[in-house]
C-alpha cells in the first residue's frame, strides 16, 4: 500500500496500525526528570489488543477487546493514575471503571479531576486511578 500525501513542513504524520496499544510516559527534558504517573496510554482498538510494558521497577499488562457496544480494558500493575485514550470511538452512553460509573466532564476541568471522561475528535479520554487490577467499560 502507497499513501501519497502532500504536507506542510511543521506537520508529522504518525500512522498507527489498528489493534495497538502505545503507553507514553510525561514531557521530560532527561530520563527520570518526572514520574510517569499520570501514565497516558494511547489505545487503538478495533478487535482485540495487548502489551505490556516493562520497566526497572514494574510491569504492567493491558488488554483490549471490542464488542458489538463496548470496549473494555483490563489492566494489571501497581498502583497509578492513568489517562487512557481511546482513538476511533463514538460517543459512549456510561463509561464504568470496576464497578464505579464514571462521571462526564468538560475539557476546562478534566486536569482538575481524579477521576472522569470526555469525548473529542473520534476520543474517549478517560483519567482513572487503579489500585492493582482495573477494568475500564466503554458502552457504546
């Protein structure tokens, strides 16, 4: 397959294929400047998904799969906070983690928040903290 784009200059196109699940660890001017806790997890998730990431310290296993009206993930690691984008979802109806309903929050309070989701631009953004095992539900 050939893709034949014209560009500007200051535009990087980042191709991701489907089913990945891309972990990023915060802006840092030199490694170990920052903890990487919220910890963001870029998800593009069509059927099913998994990675795990190793560290020094820690290892922590996601896993993703999509239903006919959901998208759950499951993760397995220490204790953090996480802001899990969903890339390529419509607008969700409820958005659980465990068993707790998530609330909906705008984009000029989600920093402000611990827990909560939006949505923009074909993303589900969700900000969560897991103790150990979390499952996060996206109904659809």
């Amino acid at each position: 397959m050939t893709l034949d784009r014209i560009l500007p200059l200051d535009v990087l196109p980042i191709y991701v294929r489907s089913d990945s699940i891309i972990p990023m660890a915060p802006e840092m001017e030199y490694v170990g400047q920052k903890p990487w806790d919220p910890l963001t997890v870029e998800i593009y998730c069509r059927s099913k998904s998994h990675f795990t990431l190793f560290d020094d310290k820690e290892t922590i296993d996601f896993k993703c799969a999509r239903a006919a009206h959901s998208l759950t993930l499951k993760i397995k690691g220490p204790r953090r906070s996480y802001i899990l984008k969903f890339n390529g979802t419509e607008p969700p109806s409820r958005v659980l983690a465990g068993r707790r309903s998530l609330k909906r929050v705008s984009n000029h309070f989600f920093e402000h928040v611990e827990e909560g989701w939006l949505h923009g631009n074909g993303t589900v953004t969700i900000k969560i903290s897991a103790k150990g095992r979390q499952t996060v539900k996206i109904i659809f």
